[in-house]
C-alpha cells in the first residue's frame, strides 16, 4: 500500500521485469570473478583489467547510494562524501601497507628518516582493527561534523559549501609528509592482504565478490529504509521541516543518523576500492572527485535507489571507455552530459526509464 | 492596565475542568501527563514584547486561554497574530514576558520539537503538507506515537492507529484521495489534509492561522461545524479574517492592534466597541 516517493523502478515497470533485470546483472556480476579463475587462453577469460574496472565502478555505485540516501532522502548535498570514501581507503591502505612492509616500517616512513610509527598507526598491522578504523574513521567524523552542522541548522547551499571545505582541508592535512600517511603519493605497492598475494586471481575475484555483496547489502538496507517510516520522516524532512518539527519529530537525530550511515558506507566502499585498484592518494579526497559523485546521483535520478547505480555505471563506464579512445574530449562530454541530464531529465535516467515503461 | 477594563482580560475559561471536561480531554491528557491545568487556563501570554530590529510586533501583550475554549483572534493587517503564534509555538523568543502551557511548563525556555510533544499543534497560514508523501502517509506522520529515530525504524502502524488515521480520512473528507500524493491535492484539500494532521496528533490546545483561506462557503461551514466539534475536548486558538467564519464558531473574540490586545469579548460586544471600530474602518 502507502509507498514512499521512493518506489524504485520496481512499482512502475512492472516487477517482474525489474526483477529479471536485477537478476540478470547480479548473475553477470558473480559470473565474472569466476570467470577471472579461468586460464588466460580460455576463450571466457575476464582479465584483471575488465575485473578491476568493474569493481571501481561497484565501489562508486556504492558511494553514489550513500549520496542519494542524504541528497535524495534528507535533501542535504553533501559535495564532501569524496573525504569519507578516502578515509575508508586510508584505513585500508594501512593495513595493506604493513603487511607489505612485514615487520619494518613502510617504505615512505624510512625515506622521512623516522624511526618509529606514529601513534595512530598503532595495532594497523591487525586486519580486525583496520576494519574498525573503515568504520570508525569516517563515521565519528560524520558524527562530530553532522551534530555541530544540523544542531547550528546549517541548510541548503551552505551545507554543500561546508562539506565541500571538509574534504578540501582532509585533502590538504592528507598532501603533507608529516601528517604520516605517504603524502602526495599515498599508499602503494601493496603486495598481500590477509597473507594472501593481492593480485592473485583468487584474491581478486573474492575482493569482487565482496564489492558485490557489499553493493546488494547496501541496495537492501536503502530499501528497507526507504520503505520503514524513517524513510518517510526523512523525506518530509526533505520538503518541509519547519512543518516536520511542529509535528513533533527532532529533525536532528534523522539527519544524523543517515548521515553518519552514509559516510560509513562510504568508507567501506573505499576500503574495498582500494585494494582493488592497488593505489590510495589525497587526490581521492579532491572536491572535483565529491562533485563528480553528485553528478553520477543527479544523472541516474535522485530519490530512487537504482537511479544513482545507474547514474554511477553509465558516467564510469563511458569515462573508462572515453579516456582510452578520446581522452582530451572526456570533460566536455561530461560536462554535455550534465547540461542534457538538467535540461531534459529533470529526474534522471530513471524518471526517463519510468516514463517510457507508464 | 492598558486601555482595556481588567474584567475582560480575566475571562472565565469557558469549560470548569473540575467538572465534566476533565472526561472530556480523556486521551490528551495520556500524553501531557505533565500539563497541569489546575486553574482552567491552558495558554497563559503575560507582558509579552517582540521586537525585530526595533519594530516592535508585540508590546505587553496578554492574553489568557481557557481549557476547552474556543477562541477567535482577529486584528488588522501587521497586529501581530501571527508572531504571537511564533512565540507560542517557540518559533520566535519574546524579548521579555511570560509564556505558560498549563500552570508549569515555559514556553520561553522550550524549543520547538519540546512544545510540539507537550501538546501545542499548529496549522499554518499557507497551508504546509509534505507533498511527496500520499494523504495516508502525512496522516501517519503527524499522529501521536513515540517520534524517536529509533522508534520510527522500527514502527509498524498498528490495527487501532489505522482505524484512527481512517477515521479522521473519513472526518476530513479524503478517504477516497488517501493514497495521492499530497502536492496533488486543491488548495482546500491541502487545508483540510492539516487541519486532519493535527486531529491525529491530538494535541491540547490547536493554533489555526486563517483555517477557512482558500475554502468554498460549504467547506467554510463544515470547518465550523468540525471545530465546534473540537472545542470541548482540546482548546483551539483560531486566527481568522472571515468574520462570518468567526461569528459562526467564536465563544470569545479578542482584538490584536499594533501587537496587544484591544478588545475581548463576545462578536457582537468587540463589534460594538468605539475603537475597534476606528481601527477597522480607518481613522
């Protein structure tokens, strides 16, 4: 009966096709890792490039869902989730850099003439820690930005503004050598994770299959969430909060929440990107890098929970494709993108998939 | 006192609540358990100053709610209705003055979100849906049940919550339109959609801003009707420019002038008075 705004292309389409076309993608989705175990002169091979991509583009459609949750849920643009997906990557690269450097010190501390590891890289030799830390680093910051922005009802334009200088100072803090994690370069060179060779196949093919996971455990709990009265809270939030809190409801505590949520799910998404993509730097944390995340949700469609995969998948997999055959054009093709995205599709790819099919 | 004899300042409430009304409030008074209504007045306003970078929208205003009252606000243009539901509401702090719901609970000291769980609802002056959500949904939102984060991830309407939303579909004519969006509704319906909203959050005591604007003369009439209905039960507290409107509902009347009180009384007593006259019909 009651669905929020958020009826996904599911309601509208038809559900089973909306469903045969999930399952087709999920299928594909766990077909390729395993695909990737087959020896390289098979004729079904999927090399560890097509792999690798895809599984940054998983990792972004998961920073997009997390983005549509707050931007097209609550209704705050945040144009800093670039700063929460690096966090999650850091802490991630932690780990993978000293099981790489063994006992010693990584590569970078030695060139820097330290002798010991700062403090906050303690325990990071301990797979269960870093986990903690994906989680833990993104979300108490989320937690202590989100409760001092929504308690001083920050809105609007300058909430965009302030998230955007978020991620611009991480960016800064994270260039310089003595902040401790590798400066401008980063974190590279990772050779082992949990004991295994990174760019085994084996191990690929269960970091994928872990994106995928990740993917449809964040699709479901969007959904749920989308569909529970929390959903509805946050979208009256969205549209009317003045009238929201005269029904009773602290509008406070709703936007933490998801917000917080958000940025966790971000981190994990970039824990997960990194050992993937074998490279974690500052420029993850750059604002174009936040800005193009909200370009991928307002191009799939904001508000609906496929819309910003979709948003995500097309912008990604042209970028990839248009990097190798014409890479000068890339930026101007986004930028004609954005400008027929606003100009005809108001509500995204999406809203142009639900017209078609009513 | 200002230029207004003192009798018609103190008012008697127009419900004792020794008496029958005290059934009357029956399930409000579950969810204000701390609202003490001991004198029979639900709203005291004492001396009550705002003023915006020296304007100055309220000057010691007073003006006393009875429980179970009725009561009609009306004034010019600028006389400060509207910020006095602000400061009632904790939109707007009082630069100085006394605000009370019930016998304890200030005004002044708690924020929105607080006075909406106590108790106060408001409807506003343009009328505020949330038009995304269908007709069900709004109602589902405004209705009196814990407003946690937590409790709302885990809410599931129950059999006796449902019957009530129905119930108040039925009351404000929507039944047919639950499942629309609200953005979808005529201007009347968005009206009568808020004014639903505020039936299922129970509150004690309803601001209403101009209920009536927009409404055809049928829907005028069953407004009337609804909210004589409600006086009893809650008190209501209804800013409203239609005269024949406010002569249909009013127990009492009081008369805001550039931000206090000019008159109090019956219609037809405020009607008759030399300076209400003057400030109506221009000087």
């Amino acid at each position: 009966m009651s669905l929020p705004i958020s009826i996904t292309v599911a309601q509208k389409a038809g559900p089973k096709l909306t469903a045969t076309a999930l399952g087709v993608v999920l299928t594909v989705l766990v077909a390729l890792p395993l695909l990737h175990l087959l020896p390289a002169d098979s004729a079904m091979y999927v090399s560890a490039y097509t792999l690798t991509l895809i599984g940054k583009i998983l990792c972004y459609c998961i920073v997009a869902l997390a983005l549509d949750l707050v931007w097209g849920y609550a209704g705050l643009l945040s144009l800093g989730h670039g700063l929460f997906f690096a966090l999650g990557g850091y802490a991630m690269g932690m780990y993978l850099i000293r099981q790489s450097a063994g006992d010693g010190l990584p590569a970078f501390m030695s060139f820097l003439a330290w002798t010991e590891l700062p403090w906050y890289w303690y325990g990071t030799s301990s797979f269960l820690w870093a986990m903690c830390l994906v989680v833990l680093a993104p979300g108490l910051l989320a937690l202590v930005f989100g409760f001092f922005a929504f308690r001083s009802r920050i809105k609007g334009v300058y909430f965009s503004i302030m998230t955007q200088a978020l991620t611009f100072a991480g960016m800064l803090l994270f260039f310089r050598n003595e902040t401790g994690f590798g400066g401008n370069n980063g974190f590279t060179g990772f050779t082992r994770i949990l004991g295994f060779d990174i760019t085994a196949a084996g191990t690929r093919a269960v970091l994928f299959l872990a994106t995928v996971a990740l993917l449809v455990g964040s699709l479901y709990l969007g959904f749920k969430l989308a569909r529970s009265k929390f959903g509805r809270v946050l979208t009256a939030l969205r549209d009317a909060e003045n009238r929201l809190m005269f029904c009773g409801y602290d509008p406070r505590g709703y936007k933490l929440f998801i917000w917080v949520l958000s940025a966790v799910l971000c981190g994990l998404a970039g824990a997960l990107y990194v050992p993937q993509v074998g490279i974690i730097n500052p420029s993850e944390m750059s604002p174009t890098n936040s800005i193009e995340a909200a370009v991928w949700v307002a191009l799939g469609g904001r508000g609906s929970l496929i819309g910003p995969l979709l948003g995500a998948g097309l912008v990604n997999g042209m970028k990839s494709w248009f990097t190798v055959a014409f890479p000068e054009y890339w930026l101007f093709a986004l930028g004609f993108l954005f400008i027929v995205v606003t100009l005809f599709l108001p509500k995204g790819v999406i809203g142009l998939l639900r017209r078609k099919s009513s | 006192m200002r230029a207004t004899p003192l009798p018609e300042f103190m008012l008697e409430p127009a419900f004792d609540p020794a008496g029958s009304s005290r059934d009357a409030i029956g399930a409000s008074a579950v969810a204000a358990q701390g609202l003490n209504i001991r004198h029979g007045t639900i709203l005291t306003l004492e001396e009550i100053n705002v003023s915006f970078d020296g304007f100055k929208a309220l000057t010691d205003l007073c003006l006393y709610i009875g429980v179970g009252e009725l009561r009609c606000i009306i004034g010019p243009n600028g006389a400060g209705k509207t910020t006095m539901m602000d400061v009632i509401t904790g939109k707007t702090r009082p630069d100085s003055g006394v605000a009370y719901f019930g016998e304890t609970l200030d005004l002044t000291r708690m924020s929105e979100v607080e006075i909406a769980q106590a108790g106060i609802g408001r409807k506003f002056q343009k009328p505020t849906v949330f038009e995304a959500l269908s007709v069900f949904e709004n109602l589902e939102l405004a209705q009196k049940t814990s407003k946690t984060v937590w409790a709302s991830l885990r809410a599931k309407l129950s059999g006796e919550q449902k019957d009530r939303i129905d119930e108040v579909l039925q009351t404000i004519k929507l039944d047919a339109s639950r499942q629309r969006p609200a953005g979808l509704l005529s201007h009347g319906q968005k009206q009568f959609l808020e004014i639903g909203m505020l039936l299922v959050q129970d509150p004690q005591l309803l601001l209403l801003d101009e209920p009536v604007a927009g409404m055809t003369d049928a829907e005028t009439e069953f407004t009337a009707e609804l909210f004589k209905s409600l006086a009893r039960k809650h008190s209501l507290m209804v800013v409203e420019h239609d005269m024949g409107f406010v002569g249909s509902i009013a127990d009492h009347v009081t008369v805001l002038h550039q931000g206090s009180v000019l008159a109090e009384g019956s219609l037809a007593q405020v009607q008759a008075n030399e300076r209400v006259i003057e400030v109506y019909l221009g000087r």
